[in-house]
C-alpha cells in the first residue's frame, strides 16, 4: 500500500514528538506511523495507552509486559506490532526463543506457570 507522505510540519503538533521520537529510536518515521497519523486523536490515543501500559513505573515486569504485548499483537494479526513488541523483547531479554513458541504457550515448556497464567 502507497502511503502518501507530506512532511511533518503538516502534521498536527501534538504528533510530532511521536515522529521525532521515531526518527531518534528508528533512523525514520515509520510508515505504520504516518498511516495512523491519519486520525490523529486516534493515534495519540494509540500511543497514550501504549505509554501507559510500558511505563518504567508499572508494577508488572517488564518482560513479560512484553511478551504480552506480542502475544496482543499476535492475536490482532498486526504484523507491524509483531516486529517492534518483538524487538522490545528482545532488547530486554536478549533472546528471542520464547516467541518463537508463544504461539504455542500453553504446550511449551518454556515458559513460566506465572508467565502462563498472564497469557492465559
């Protein structure tokens, strides 16, 4: 799918932190980015719960907030969301052989009871 790019000054102000970011972390705006910047509440929404639910504060693990968010992804069939919760994961762990199984969670041995009952 084209997406037809304008430059980012076109953009409501309020995105533009998210694309500056992306630009620091990525080397770019990511596509997926500039596709949801189409309804931009929408995308700032987007973003807000993202931040809330990966906040340093949060009293859940940050691996296994990973993992879950893969596994959302996963069942959301978000290829894109996929790739950059996977990458999240393997940032903080190193490794990716648990998302190779986490598919098939519940029949691998490698993953945790708490970890389980999370993703049940």
């Amino acid at each position: 799918m084209k997406i037809s790019e304008k430059p980012i000054h076109m953009y409501p102000w309020y995105l533009r932190p998210l694309f500056w970011n992306q630009e620091r972390k990525y080397g770019k705006v990511l596509k997926s980015a500039l596709l949801w910047a189409r309804v931009p509440k929408f995308f700032m929404a987007v973003a807000i719960l993202y931040g809330v639910l990966d906040r340093r504060e949060s009293p859940v693990d940050p691996v296994l907030r990973s993992l879950v968010m893969v596994r959302v992804s996963q069942i959301s069939w978000c290829r894109f969301c996929v790739d950059i919760n996977a990458s999240l994961f393997f940032e903080r762990v190193g490794s990716l052989e648990k998302l190779d199984a986490l598919e098939k969670w519940r029949e691998s041995e490698l993953f945790s009871k708490k970890e389980k009952a999370v993703l049940e």
